[in-house]
C-alpha cells in the first residue's frame, strides 16, 4: 500500500506551466499514481469510480479534478487534500471539460438507427439555440469551458504538424466537379506529408477531408467514394441521408487517412462531415475561425465561397498584414474569375500586401490543379 506521503516527503506541486499537467486517460491516472503523488495535475474528464483507493492514499494537493466521476468518500478526501474538483454537469448533450476532439463516430452516434436528429451532435446543437439567448451566465461560462478544452485537445493534437488549411463554400454539391477537385487536391496535399485542415462542414469542406481520407488508398478508391456519394449530393433536404452516405463509404473502406475538421455549433444548420479523423467543435464561432487559420501553419488555400470564405480571408490576410502570428503564411486563391469578379477579393489583398512581405505569400490561380504547384512556390519563397 502506498501511504499519503508527509509534508517532509511531499514533492512539490506541478506547476500548471509544468509540461504533461493534464490527466486525459486512465492509463495516464495509473501511471501518475504509481510515483505516489498527483500534486498540481489537471484531470480531465476521467471515470474514476474504480480508482477510489488510490484516489484515498495519494496526495492531491493543488490537483485539479474536471469532470471527473469519483465515489463520495474519494472526492471529499481530494478536496481535503487540497485539490479543486469541478463536478460532472449531468443532463448536458455534450461534455464541457472533455480532454480530447471529437471523432465522427461520436458525434453521429445514433444515426445509422434514429437519424440524425438523435445524434449528441444534434442535441448539442439544440441545447445551444435554447441557451445562447437566454441571458443564463452558466451556461455561457459552460461554452466557454468546453470551447476553451477544445482548443487545447487541438493544440496537443497538431504539435509539430505542418497543416494546410483548404478553405470553401457550404454549398458545394457531392456530384460537381468542383467538389471533386477540392478532393483531389487536399489528397495531393496529404501525400506530400501535409495535415489538411478544413471547416468540418458539408459542400468544399468535405470533399477536402474526403480528399485526405482517400490519400492512403490507390487513386480509383476517390473515384468510387465519389459516385457513392453523388447520390446524396446535399445535406438538404436529408442531413440523414446525406450523413449516413459518408458513413457507407467509410465502412466500404476503412482506415482512410488523417485530417481536422473545425466545424461550429453557430452554423449548427450545417452538420460537421464524417471524413475528418479528428473534430474540433466549437460553440463560439470567432473562436473557431481564429483557431483553424492560426494552426495552418504551411498556408491556406481558399477555394471558391461567399460571405464565410470572404471572412475567413481576410481573417487570415490580417496577421500577415501585421506580421502578428510572426513571418506571413502562404494564401492561394484559387478561381481567378470568383475572385476578381463576382466576389473582387483579389484586388483588395493585392493592394493590402502592397509593400510588405505578405506580397510574396499571396497567389492566385485559375484552377484547383494549380493550387499545390502556387503553394510549394510561396512556401520557398518563404524560407
């Protein structure tokens, strides 16, 4: 039996600047609990029920509990002990401390029995309409609380990746050769030993991680993933029918590659796809915006859109102005016609990198076939 150290024996608590403070599975807990303290760790969302006696003999000072389930003895002993313990919330659809992303599988969960309105993420999306408006401080403090766990389980998952975001339109149809282009490139992206970064909706966000599931398998895997999906090119009128398609392909061909998806409960209208490996949602949509541009580190390709992708532009076009985030990133535009006359985007950022330099970090391009080549080019020239 490992006794509760002495204060002679005590080492002393992690700082929460420390590296590796967070607890975020129970082979972390075990792990932790064997050297006999868990002084100034941060646990996150932890069924701890079967880890009463070691929750009882070990030290906790300055420990941090989020979430976790504990028997009644063994959280009075750790607020005994010294740590802060922030209790389960039941009845929530979603869990606010959570320490990991989000998968598909957990999100569309009851969707292949009930549909999609029965899924966590539907739910969460409903919780958030009837809770945004109302005034109520806890649960805003709550979406704040999830939002800001969310971006820490982002952080920790792309440590040390380069990641491209690829940018575009919700309203991209499954069976145009747009979408399967937007697919086509974030694929040549991803076997280049790139991390492709999208939005996380429906339309061009898809078809992008579509495009880096696909990048494992031979080439012919895209085009039969394809004409599966045509047969539900949109998410309205059926986001069931159109959710449960990706599902098949999935099944058809499993353990496709790795990609983010960075979708919003604020368009919650738009249902995140099922083709990004890892999901962060966020509830606050400036938030989220902020983070999906701030990660993509090796630049942005913005494929043709409308209000969201003009925002998100600009958006990324500020801190290279500025030179905030450190040396400007790529930005390639992709659609000279889009871009310089139905939506003149391409004027205004020209006259805005004009002597700074950003002007070197900036393309446009014709087609979606030219945007890798535009990208590798801007990249040199960055370094």
């Amino acid at each position: 039996m490992t006794g509760v150290p002495s204060n002679a024996e005590s080492p002393a608590p992690r700082s929460a600047h420390d590296h590796d403070t967070e607890i975020e599975s129970l082979a972390e807990f075990d792990r932790v609990v064997a050297s006999g303290s868990l002084a100034g760790y941060r646990l996150q969302s932890l069924d701890l029920t079967d880890r009463g006696f070691a929750l009882l003999s070990t030290d906790t000072t300055d420990a941090v509990f989020l979430g976790c389930v504990m028997e009644p003895d063994a959280a009075a002993k750790v607020r005994a002990g010294g740590a802060l313990v922030f209790p389960p919330i039941p009845g929530l659809p979603f869990d606010p401390y959570r320490g990991t992303l989000y998968g598909a599988d957990e999100l569309f969960e009851g969707l292949a029995n009930e549909g999609y309105e029965a899924t966590p993420d539907a739910r969460a999306y409903d919780w958030y309409r009837r809770t945004r408006s109302d005034g109520d401080v806890f649960a805003s403090m709550l979406r704040s609380v999830h939002d800001d766990a969310i971006s820490d389980a982002l952080h920790e998952q792309l440590a040390g990746a380069r990641v491209v975001g690829i940018m575009g339109g919700h309203a991209l149809e499954r069976d145009s050769a747009a979408y399967a282009g937007a697919a086509r490139l974030a694929r040549e992206l991803s076997r280049g030993g790139l991390t492709v970064a999208t939005g996380g909706g429906p339309g061009a966000m898809e078809a992008a991680n579509l495009g880096a599931y696909a990048a494992p398998f031979e080439d012919g895997m895209l085009d039969s993933a394809l004409e599966l999906l045509s047969a539900v090119p949109h998410f309205t009128p059926s986001v069931t029918d159109w959710a449960r398609a990706a599902f098949a392909v999935r099944r058809s061909r499993p353990g496709g590659g790795t990609s983010i998806g960075i979708p919003t409960w604020f368009y919650g209208h738009e249902p995140p796809n099922a083709f990004a490996s890892h999901i962060a949602k966020y509830f606050v949509n400036a938030v989220r915006e902020d983070g999906l541009l701030a990660h993509s580190n090796a630049g942005v390709v913005f494929l043709p859109g409308a209000a969201g992708t003009v925002q998100e532009i600009f958006d990324n076009a500020t801190p290279n102005f500025y030179g905030s985030r450190g040396e400007p990133t790529p930005m390639v535009l992709v659609n000279r016609e889009h871009w310089t006359e139905r939506l003149p985007t391409w004027p205004l950022l020209q006259a805005l990198a004009e002597g700074r330099p950003m002007a070197s970090r900036i393309a446009l391009v014709d087609s979606v076939d030219e945007a890798p080549e535009a990208l590798a080019r801007l990249t040199a020239a960055e370094a």
